[in-house]
C-alpha cells in the first residue's frame, strides 16, 4: 500500500500530483524542474556529448532506469518532458506512485546515475 500522503516529501524534489476529478480517468504526473542544482554532476559527465541536466537528460535517464530496473511498469508509464521540466505520467497513479519512490531511491545513489546515464540515449 502507498502512502499517497506522504509521498512527495519522500521523493523530493520531485512531486507526484494526482488528477481524480473524473473518478473513471484518475491520472497522475510526476514532475521536476531542473535548476542545475539537484544531480547535475551526473549530466556534467556528457556535457561534451551536449547532456545539460534539463527535462530531456532527465527523461533519457528515467528511459532507462525504467527498461533496466522496472521493465513491469514500462507499459505503464509514459513521458512529456520540456526543457524546464521532466515530466512521467500514467492513468496507473499506483505503477507511478512505485516508479517515483524507487526513481528518488535510484537518484540518492550518484554512482549507480553516472553508471546508468552513461547508457542513455540523448535527445
């Protein structure tokens, strides 16, 4: 059971909004707006390759964190990123809520987002 209560203090910076108004189309998204603070020495590592840290860098590393460590949820989840903003959105908000728990558990191991950036495909 998640604990949709508390989840955004679990994942910060990132944020999980739910959308229910229509209680057959409940949706969620998880987003994040990169400030060149949160992570960035991870992208720096493919500066050259032009990675800058921006909603895109994030969606090509989430890219794989999905296909990697939750392939179960790949179906699931999709992506709208922008420059400002990373966004993943689903109408399964529970394959979400897990996604952003074990994404945020992924993001507090630095060497272990080098590793798997370093076999994203950039945009």
């Amino acid at each position: 059971m998640i604990d949709y209560e508390n989840i955004n203090e679990k994942i910060a910076p990132f944020s999980l909004l739910v959308y229910d108004e229509d209680p057959k189309n409940v949706r969620g998204s998880l987003i994040y707006y990169p400030d060149g603070e949160y992570r960035q020495e991870v992208f720096d590592t493919r500066e050259d390759e032009g990675a800058e840290g921006n909603g895109y860098d994030w969606e090509s590393l989430a890219l794989v964190f999905l296909e990697e460590k939750m392939p179960e949820l790949s179906d699931a989840i999709d992506f709208d990123p922008e420059g400002s903003m990373f966004c993943a959105y689903s109408s399964k908000v529970d394959a979400l809520a897990k996604f952003s728990l074990e994404f945020k558990e992924f993001c507090d191991d630095i060497e272990a987002m080098k590793d798997l950036f370093s076999r994203a495909e950039l945009d």
